[in-house]
C-alpha cells in the first residue's frame, strides 16, 4: 500500500511539474470547457431570415404572412418575386428559407379547389432547416383550418360543429429532454465528454513510455520494487484523481456559470463519467506499454480517439451507418458511455437502465489494463536485465 501511494505521489508531481501533463489534462480542458459552451451562448436557433414569396396579394396570403410573423423562430427578411431569387439568397447565405404562396390561391380556396403553398430549406443546415418547416407547417395547417372553419360558420353550421368538421383530429406534440431544441443544453456536455475522452486517453498514453523520454524509468521501476501492477494502477489512480478535478470544473462551475445541465443527475453523471476515465486511461495505459515510441503511440491515440463523435451516434444514429463504421464505434468507451449518459442524464433515468452500458465500459477495464501490465512488464523486464548486468559487470 505504501508503495502504491508513493507512486500516486509521484505521478501527481510529474502531471504537476511537466508541461505536457498539466497542459493537458488542466489547462486545455478548462480552455474546451469555456470554448464549447460560448459557441452556443445563444443556445436556441430563433429569428431565422426567412423570405417570403406572395404571387396571390390577397387576405388569405396576408394573414397566413401575418401568422408566420408572429412566430418566434423565424424573421421575415426578405420578399422576393421568384425561385431563382429564392435560390439565390439561399446560396449566398442570406435566408435560411421560403414560403411560396401561389396565385389563385384564395380562389381555388374558396372554390374547393387544392392549392399548393412551397417551402423552400436550406437542408445542409440541418435543424434550422427542421425549425423553419415546424414553424411554416404550423401556420399553413392552423391557415387552412381556419379558412375552412370561416366557410362552415358562414353556412350556419355551429362553431363546435364546424370544427368537428374542419379539424376532426388533434394532433399533440410533447417534445421530451430538448423540447426548445437548445443547442447549449444539448450539445455542450456531449462535446465536453468527448473532448474529455481524447484528454484522458492522450494524457494516459504518456503516463508509461514519456518516463524513457524523461529518463524516469529506472526511478519508476525502483520506486514499485519492480511491480508492474503498482506502477499501473497506482499511475491509473492519479490520472483518475485529476479527471474527477475536470469533472468539479465541468458541474461545478461550468455548467451552473451557462445555466445548463441537470444538477438532479450529477450523481449518476459522476459514476458514468468515472467508468469512462477508467476505461479511457485503461486504453491509454495499454498504448503506452504497446509502443515505446512517444510520437508513435501519440498518432495511435489520435487516430483512435479523433472519430469518437461521429461514430458515437451522438449527431447520427449508429444504426444508419455501413456495419463497419457500427462495429468501429463499440471499440471506442464514449460510445457506451453516450448511450448510458442519454439515459441517467438527460432522461434522468435510475442506474439501473444503463447496466448494459456499465457493462461494456467495465469490460474495456477488464480488458486493457491486464494486457497493459503484460506488455509493459517486457520494459520493466530490459531494466532488470541492466541492473543485473550492471551488477555482474561491478
């Protein structure tokens, strides 16, 4: 035991004194943390430039505009007289949507015949174009049901009857967990939890093959007795004890500074996130034994670590993805842990729903570290080899 917290010790004086540690794992994560959160200041897609294009001038199409006007997520900017012009805008950025309201389209209304009113998205922004459809599709439903409703009334016809006949289902929409579609609430700590995957990962990587670099190996290898497993587990604790520190920072101090997340969940959040440093220092404890090249084990890591948000179904369900990007992603920790974080976090669901997930962060531990310990014992190996031969040499 006495070992053991003698290497934790040690390990927290070289994270402290060394700048590749503490730039890593302290400075650049608070720097992430802010980073993230600042881009979504103002966490809700709202007054989104919309043009609208009005062939028929009449009372319908005004009031139908009227409505549009009155909706908080759009900003009607521009009027325009075709859908070149449309396009165009678009193109340049200018708009993000538009409405084409075409001629006749009172007349063919009243008429009983169908008319047909365009919406024009710009797709590649992908939920603006989604919260500009919502709001138009709103107006034009509640517009035609209100025309029709107004025809029925003028015959006579009773108003709760009438509007049996022109609305005879309601539709009730109940947007659960991101019901604002608020980019800050949502997308923040999925970026902070991937980035803090990577800074576990890379920093982890460099707990056992930077010693050569430093010329510490011997130290370490004296300071253990030897032990490869209280090298690495008494290393794995101190990595472990500074990502709780991150994790202070992030629902201590980040999330309440932005007014996000869910400070009901925070103990659910820790226990996944602490399954997640474990099985990401785990990782990088295995790289680092694997290659005793820093700058080689420092490219394994990215590559491995770089595409974790867009496999992890976070943006895209997995799912949807060709089988091999689907298989690519379960070897990656955030990918369990995204699944069980939607769960006991933005759910705010009991532990018990995310076992599964638990699982498979618990088997990368099981997994990584006793293959770490094998792999690096061939390095604690050379240096008993020397010491033994420096001796016979004496």
């Amino acid at each position: 035991m006495i070992l053991m917290i003698n290497i934790i010790i040690r390990e927290w004086k070289r994270i402290l004194s060394l700048k590749v540690f503490y730039l890593v794992m302290l400075v650049v994560p608070v720097a992430l943390f802010f980073f993230y959160a600042f881009i979504y200041q103002k966490q809700d897609a709202k007054n989104l430039a919309f043009a609208i294009w009005d062939e028929d001038q009449s009372a319908i199409s005004r009031e139908l505009i009227f409505l549009l006007e009155q909706k908080e997520t759009l900003q009607i900017t521009r009027r325009v007289s075709s859908e070149a012009e449309v396009k165009k805008l678009i193109q340049e950025g200018k708009i993000l949507g538009a409405v084409h309201f075409p001629a006749n389209l009172q007349k063919n209304i009243y008429s009983r015949h169908p008319s047909n009113v365009t919406l024009y998205t710009n797709a590649a922004a992908l939920v603006p174009a989604k919260l500009v459809y919502k709001a138009v599709a709103e107006v034009v439903i509640t517009g035609s049901t209100g025309v029709i409703l107004q025809k029925l009334v003028k015959t006579g016809m009773k108003s709760d009857q009438a509007m049996a006949i022109a609305n005879p289902i309601s539709l009730r929409t109940y947007q659960l967990y991101n019901p604002t579609y608020n980019y800050q609430e949502y997308l923040v700590p999925g970026l902070i939890t991937v980035g803090m995957q990577m800074i576990l990962i890379i920093s982890s990587m460099l707990a056992l093959n930077y010693e050569w670099v430093t010329g510490t190996m011997q130290e370490l290898y004296d300071s253990s007795r030897g032990s490869v497993v209280v090298a690495i587990i008494g290393k794995t604790i101190a990595h472990l004890a500074i990502s709780w520190i991150n994790f202070i920072i992030i629902t201590g101090i980040i999330f309440p500074f932005f007014d996000i997340g869910i400070p009901a969940a925070t103990g659910k959040f820790f226990i996944l996130y602490t399954m997640l440093s474990l099985a990401c220092i785990g990782i990088g404890m295995f790289i680092s034994a694997l290659f005793k090249d820093v700058m080689l084990s420092g490219d394994v890591a990215l590559f491995y670590t770089s595409p974790a948000f867009v496999f992890s179904g976070f943006t895209f369900p997995r799912w949807a993805m060709p089988w091999y990007d689907q298989y690519y992603a379960l070897i990656m920790p955030y990918t369990a842990f995204l699944d069980g974080f939607f769960k006991v976090y933005y759910m705010n669901l009991p532990l018990k729903y995310a076992q599964g997930e638990f699982a498979k962060l618990l088997l990368f531990c099981v997994v990584m570290y006793p293959t770490a310990m094998l792999l690096f014992k061939r390095q604690f190996n050379s240096i008993k080899d020397e010491k033994e031969t420096a001796t016979i040499a004496d």
